[in-house]
C-alpha cells in the first residue's frame, strides 16, 4: 500500500491527476470508499496547469492536506528540483504509506549532511508519451540520477575523490565491425623476416610519434600492402604491427563488402573509418583485397559496378583522412596484380612489401617457435628440418610439426620420432586413403622401374635441382609412387637445367620402355603433359628454340613452333634413353630394395654408385 501511495504522490506532482481524484485514489486504498470517478490523465508533463490549480484551491474542504501545501510551498514542480528532493527522500530510505510523504519536517536543509544513502536506489522512470503507457522501477547504486545528456555507462570511481566522475569512452564496435585491443602478439613472435619486421618498424615508428615526421615535412605513408603467397605470414605479420604499435585494431575481409543489395560496399567502408577515426591510433587491416580493390571494368555488369563504387568509396576514404589522423591501412594480397592502379598510386597505399616463402634462417626460427611443447626424439636433428621443410610456407611447416606430433600420440608415443613426421610429410604431398591400392607383383615392379628411372637422371644431373628421395606409397590416391627433388633457391633457369627436367620427366617411361619393351603402364600420363607444357614454354616464352621469337598470328610459324617443341622433346628423350641403357644393372638393384623398404633416399643410391657402379660417373652428355 506504501508503495501505490508513492506512486500517486508521483503523479500528483507531474500533474497527471488532479487534487481531487488523488483523494479518491488514496482513500479506496485505505478501503473508506469505492472509487466511482475517473482518473484524469494530463498530457502536460511538468504539470504548470495544475500546479496553478493546485495553488488556488489550497483551502479547498475536499482535501485539507497541510503537507501538500508545505510541498507545494517549498518546491516548485520543476524536474530538477523534484529528482534532488527524491534523492533526498530514498536516501533516508523512509516507509512512505498514506500521506506521510507530505510531512516535510525531517527534511530541512540542515539534516541533508547528516544523511548517508543506503544503495541501492529506487529510481522512478515516467513515459513521456502522450499517453501514460507504462511505469518501470529500476534499482540502482548510482547516486546521480540527473542523466539527461546520454552519458549512462560512462562514469567510473574515482578513488582520489570519492567520487563519480565522467570518462570518456570510445565506441569498441559498430554494426558490422570491432575493435581489437591489447594484441599481445610482437615481433618477437614471428618467426624469422627480420628484413621485413625491419622494414614495418618504421610504420610503428610513424603510428607512435608522428610529430617527428611532420617536422621534416616528410608525407606519411597512409598505409601498406603485403603480398606474397598464401601462408607466409601476412596476417601475423598486420597482428604484430598491431601489437607493437599498441594500437587498435580493425580486422576485416574484402568479401565484407559484397552484399547482394546495391550500396552495402560503399555504407561499410563509411562504417569502417568512421569507427577506425573514433578509436586512434588505429590499424584497419583489409585481408583479400583483391576482392574490394580489383580494377575496374566497363563491362556493365551490375555486379562490377557495386564493386567498383565501393571502390570508388575506398579511395574517397584514403583521400579523406589527415596523415596525422591516427589511422594506418594495412591490406594482404597474394594477386596484386589484380588490384586497380588507383589503390597503389603514390599518396594511398603505396608502400608495399613482399613476404616470399621462407629462408633458411626463418624456417629455423619457424621450426624453434612451433616446437616449444611438443618433446621429440634425439635423432631428430633442427638442421635436418630445416633442410627437408625448403619450399613450404610457414603455415606448412607448423601443420607438418603439428600433425607429426598428433600421429606420435595417435601411436601412444609421448614424443614424435622422423618416421612420424615423414609419414606426415608424405601425406601432405601426395595425399592419404585409408585404405591401400591392390596392385599385383607385376605392377609394382613397373612403379619401382619407372620411379628409379626419374631417380637416377635426377642423381647424374648437373644443373637440375638435386634429388631428395623416391618413394613407393600404396596409400596415395593418385601418386602410389613419386620422386622427390629439393626446391630450387631461384626463380631464373639455365637452358640446361630446364633439358635436365625434360629429361628426368621423360626417363620414368624411358626405363620401363628397356626393362618391358612395350608392355608399359599409364604412369606417365603426367609425366608427358608437364613435359609438353615446358617445352612450349622453352620455344615460345623463353626463345630457346630454333628462332627467338614467333610470331602467333601467322600459321606458318605456328608449324615452326610445333617442329622445334617436337624436336625439344625427342633430344631429351635421347639423352634419356642413352643414361637408362647404361644404368640398367643400377636401375634393376635399386628398384629391388624401393619396393622392399617402400623409401629410398638420395644419400642411399650415391654411397651404391660410389661403391659398384662407379663407371656411371664418368658418364658425360653433351647438351650442346
């Protein structure tokens, strides 16, 4: 009953009920009588009308409440008023019933220091709307209620003070976006790429204090572009900049920016930098931007034209910020060649870094950092690892260590041996089936011929990439058996080199050729393709056949090209033909222990050569 009594107290003072039914009210309550009358609802919420009215019937017989008069007297009806003498009143946490609200004596000025609030507060919340919707009672420990300027949630204690006071927050997170703080991930993290981390120093440098730059009236690069292929690092690489930088940080995809509905691209990167600007220092780090920053068409197609004015909507952004706003670009790409020239002009993004596949140096350091937990045998050498992972990405390298110590486990081993991770690494090459192929004896013995056929011009050659192993891997889906060969350290090739290829691709048929005459398998359906691919390219890219330069428009040289591609391919099949003939006894011997230990390693068939067939070594080919 007290608390309806408060309440009618409330809406007496806003004006919502007039003197008179608030009588009414407050004696059915009390069960004198029955209310017959209406409540009228006024729509005025500071209640100036009827504090008027109220003013002029102080004397009125219907209702002779002296408290109401004092109220009335001591506190006109305005909000900030009435919220202070509210606080006042749940402070001394009093039992409000009947009239007794309306006594005011125990609240004089002279007691308010004496009082301690005890939380926590009833506050009164009162739709404004044109009709009385709804009331609501919350609880709350904050003691300033007077919130009307959208400041709720922003204020902290202070301890100094005793106090609350207002703190600025920024906005973590908008609709389609969030804010990344506190990256704990640094430099130190990544492995190796201590040129480029060297490099990206600079864009920590210039997040953290500008003010240097400016001095020098140097243009701050507004952002930066890492390329390079998948797996190498660039995302890590935009963490640790983050992180280094103490930044905030903005992850986003270029798909985020295709939606089906027309202006979806353009409204986001609005989005975007508008909470990037709100939360500098700031790193927007744009992952595939290929796909947002793809150069621009004229084909008329409505899909090309969404993404070009979120394009358009890109370079606006680029444009529009200060070089001392706080806000740094950084995107990943491995097509950058797709990107439109206005994206990599000089002035937006245009610092640019290449992130290859891994070095020496990195792989160990690569290696170093993913082995920390995982205990390992002795035999297992950081040199060797080092050597055998050439050629994989540094996201390759931490699976293989990874599935290496899953198959350990798998095995109820508590450290991983190199049979664990060549198992892997075999799998990761050439695929896995749980189940084996059924090949007879007979076809076996073909894939053990035509494997160590690759093998041994691989071992003899001079300017090919050396051989690694030959494997015979039943479980393979495609691959039962395959040749592996180091990766090279370049990307430019010798004439000589790419025959050496042609020749090695060719010897696999070659040797099943002297040891079965026809009766040959189709292993080497990929063999021939890839052949035939290399040496178009010898001809008509690289100019290494009879002319330099062939012109496609015109069909007689397009016979030249097909002559000089045929007559490529039957010299290397030659020198082929003439290396497995003299190493048939070699092939034969080899073949034997490959199916029999399913591996044969490079080291295994030289220290053979070196100690039977030595003759073979002083086997020249002359490619002139």
């Amino acid at each position: 009953m007290g608390n309806m009594t408060f309440l009618f107290n409330i809406l007496l003072l806003f004006g919502f009920i007039n003197v008179k039914s608030y009588g009414l009210l407050i004696n059915r309550i009390n069960g004198k009588m029955e209310m017959n009358n209406n409540i009228k609802i006024n729509r005025n919420p500071f209640g100036r009308k009827y504090y008027e009215q109220l003013q002029r019937k102080q004397n009125d017989t219907e209702y002779n409440g002296d408290g109401l008069n004092n109220l009335i007297r001591k506190y006109p009806l305005t909000k900030p008023d009435f919220l202070e003498k509210l606080k006042r009143l749940n402070s001394k946490n009093r039992t409000i019933q009947n009239n007794s609200i309306l006594g005011l004596d125990d609240t004089d000025e002279t007691d308010e220091d004496n009082v301690e609030p005890e939380p926590p507060q009833m506050h009164i919340f009162i739709n404004k709307s044109n009709f009385l919707k709804a009331l609501g009672v919350q609880f709350d420990n904050e003691e300033n209620i007077n919130d009307d300027n959208d400041m709720n949630g922003n204020f902290e204690d202070d301890e100094d003070t005793g106090r609350r006071r207002y703190v600025e927050r920024k906005n973590t997170k908008s609709k389609n976006f969030e804010v990344i703080k506190n990256y704990n991930i640094l430099f130190k993290d990544v492995g190796g790429y201590e040129n480029v981390k060297r490099e990206m120093e600079q864009c920590v440098d210039i997040l953290t204090n500008h003010k240097k730059y400016a001095q020098y009236n140097v243009r701050i690069p507004k952002g930066l572009i890492l390329e390079g292929p998948p797996g190498t690092g660039k995302t890590l690489l935009a963490k640790a900049l983050a992180g280094e930088s103490k930044c905030s940080f903005i992850p986003v995809s270029g798909s985020d920016f295709q939606e089906k509905y027309v202006g979806i691209g353009p409204t986001r990167i609005k989005e975007l930098f508008e909470l990037a600007s709100k939360n500098v220092p700031c790193i927007i780090f744009i992952d595939e931007i290929d796909a947002v920053g793809r150069k621009r068409s004229s084909d008329g197609d409505s899909s090309s034209s969404e993404r070009d004015n979120t394009l358009n909507a890109l370079l606006v952004e680029l444009d529009g910020f200060k070089n001392t706003s706080g806000v740094f670009v950084v995107a990943a790409t491995n097509r950058i060649d797709l990107l439109d020239n206005a994206l990599t002009r000089p002035g937006r993004i245009d610092k640019k870094i290449y992130i290859g596949l891994p070095d020496s140096a990195t792989r160990n350091a690569i290696i170093n950092i993913h082995l920390k937990g995982k205990p390992y045998c002795d035999s297992i050498g950081i040199n060797d690892l080092v050597e055998v992972t050439e050629g994989l990405t540094g996201a390759q390298i931490e699976n293989l260590l990874n599935e290496a110590m899953l198959n350990a486990l798998r095995m109820n081993n508590t450290e991983f041996c190199y049979k664990d991770f060549d198992f892997v690494m075999n799998k990761m090459m050439a695929g896995w089936q749980p189940t084996e192929h059924e090949f007879t004896s007979d076809i076996i013995d073909h894939i053990a011929i035509h494997e160590m056929g690759h093998a041994i011009v691989g071992i003899l050659s001079k300017y090919h990439s050396k051989m690694s192993k030959v494997v015979i891997n039943l479980s393979s889906p495609k691959s039962p058996g395959y040749t592996v060969f180091k990766s090279s350290t370049s990307n430019i090739y010798t004439r000589e080199a790419l025959f050496e290829h042609l020749m090695i691709l060719l010897s696999g048929r070659i040797a099943e050729e002297v040891f079965y005459n026809v009766s040959v398998t189709t292993g080497a359906i990929n063999d021939f393709e890839e052949a035939l691919k290399l040496a178009e390219k010898m001809v008509i890219y690289y100019g290494m056949g009879s002319n330099i330069i062939y012109p496609n428009t015109s069909e007689k040289y397009k016979e030249l090209i097909d002559n000089d591609v045929i007559e490529l391919i039957n010299s290397a099949y030659v020198y082929a033909q003439l290396i497995m003939v003299k190493c048939k006894d070699l092939i034969f011997e080899t073949s034997e222990i490959l199916k029999r230990d399913k591996i044969l390693k490079a080291d295994n068939i030289t220290e053979l050569i070196n100690s039977k067939y030595k003759h073979i070594l002083d086997l020249k080919i002359d490619l002139e």
